[in-house]
C-alpha cells in the first residue's frame, strides 16, 4: 500500500490531476452545450447542408489522433494561440463533441415530436420547451455523453502531446513520462485509482437515471 501512499501525499502528481480535471469539466460542459443545440438542429429541423453539418461534427471519430493533434497545432500557431489550458479545450471539445450528437440524436430519434408540439401549444416558447421538455425527456443521453465526453477528455494523450506546454501538464502525460522514463510500481498505483474513480463516476451517474426513463 505504499504506493498507493505515494501517489496520495505525494505533490508530483497532483498539479496534473487538477489540470486533467478543469479542462475535462471545461470540455464536457461545452461540449453538451454545444452538441445538445447541434443535435435538436438535425433532428428538429429541415435545412441546406444538414447532412454536411451532422457529418462534419461526427468526422473527428474517423480521424486518427495523431493527425488531429497536428492539424490544431498547426491552426493554433496560425491564429497565434498560445495559452495551453484554451488549446488544449478547445482541441478536446473538437474530440468529445460527437460522442454527445451521437447519443443526443439517438434519443431525440426516439422521442415523439408530438410531446413538444403539445407544449408549444399549450403557451410555451420553444425555448421553454426545449428547457421544460426536451432536455429533461433525454436525459439519459445527455448523461451518457457528458460520461464519455469527460472520461474522453481525462484521458486524451496523443492530441495533448502537440499542444501543452512545460507550465501545463495533465496526468495521461505524466503517466506517459514516467513509463519511458521513471518507471515504478506508483503508475499501476495511479491506473488502478483511475479505473475505481471511473466507476464510481459511471455509478454515480446512473443515480440520476430514473429506470422509467431507459424504456
């Protein structure tokens, strides 16, 4: 248990937890904001180039993160962004975003469009229907994406070693240094804290799923 205690007291590796995290709540937030709003639009709505759109945000999935990872270097260095906590956001929105259309439109497939056109009718904007009945009636896919967003985020590697910078490390990055070049029995300790804290994560998740709402 030593290591375990290590890895605990031990201030290496907390500054890269705290790096992982803020910008993992940062993407997943703006990804369910941002995929949520992109979802409603191909399924609620009927315009030129929907199927371009809902390919453009799906096309990161196919794309191999090595060239992904090169490409926004190469697009950060040109608009001369330079601060690596909004490079690296923005990079893992550009990542998470799809696993929250793809499960948001799932759900939206699935529900009756009836629903909300009864809300509209009975007085409600479409913004309050889309806050007073849609958001909540998919809430086990906004769930699910923010869970994948999120463990998609904590643990990007390969994007991230084209964008940090020596002031701003994350864990993956950490653990990845120490592999080529500290190894010790403290990585396993780390892995298998993470393996429980996603777990936990998923658990706690699912809290707030009500049984109903998955049938």
């Amino acid at each position: 248990m030593k290591w375990y205690e290590y890895v605990i007291t031990d201030g290496r590796y907390f500054e890269p937890f705290i790096n992982s995290i803020i910008v993992a709540v940062v993407a997943t937030a703006v990804s369910l904001i941002i995929g949520t709003m992109i979802s409603i639009a191909v399924v609620r709505y009927n315009f030129k180039l929907k199927g371009a759109m809902n390919s453009l945000f799906i096309s990161p999935l196919i794309v191999p993160s090595l060239l992904l990872g090169i490409g926004l270097l190469m697009l950060f260095s040109q608009f001369g962004v330079t601060n690596a906590y909004v490079r690296l956001i923005l990079a893992h929105c550009v990542l998470t975003i799809p696993y929250v259309v793809r499960s948001v439109v799932a759900s939206l497939g699935r529900l009756n469009p009836s629903v909300e056109e009864a809300s509209r009718v009975l007085g409600a904007s479409p913004l309050k229907t889309v806050f007073l009945v849609t958001l909540p009636l998919i809430k086990p896919a906004l769930i699910a994406g923010g869970f994948f967003a999120f463990i998609i985020s904590f643990d990007e590697l390969v994007v991230a070693l084209f964008l940090t910078s020596s002031s701003v490390t994350t864990l993956p990055l950490l653990i990845y240094s120490d592999i080529q070049f500290n190894l010790n029995p403290s990585i396993s300790a780390v892995s298998s804290l993470l393996i429980i804290g996603t777990v936990l994560l998923g658990l706690i998740g699912m809290k707030f799923i009500d049984k109903k709402d998955l049938y």
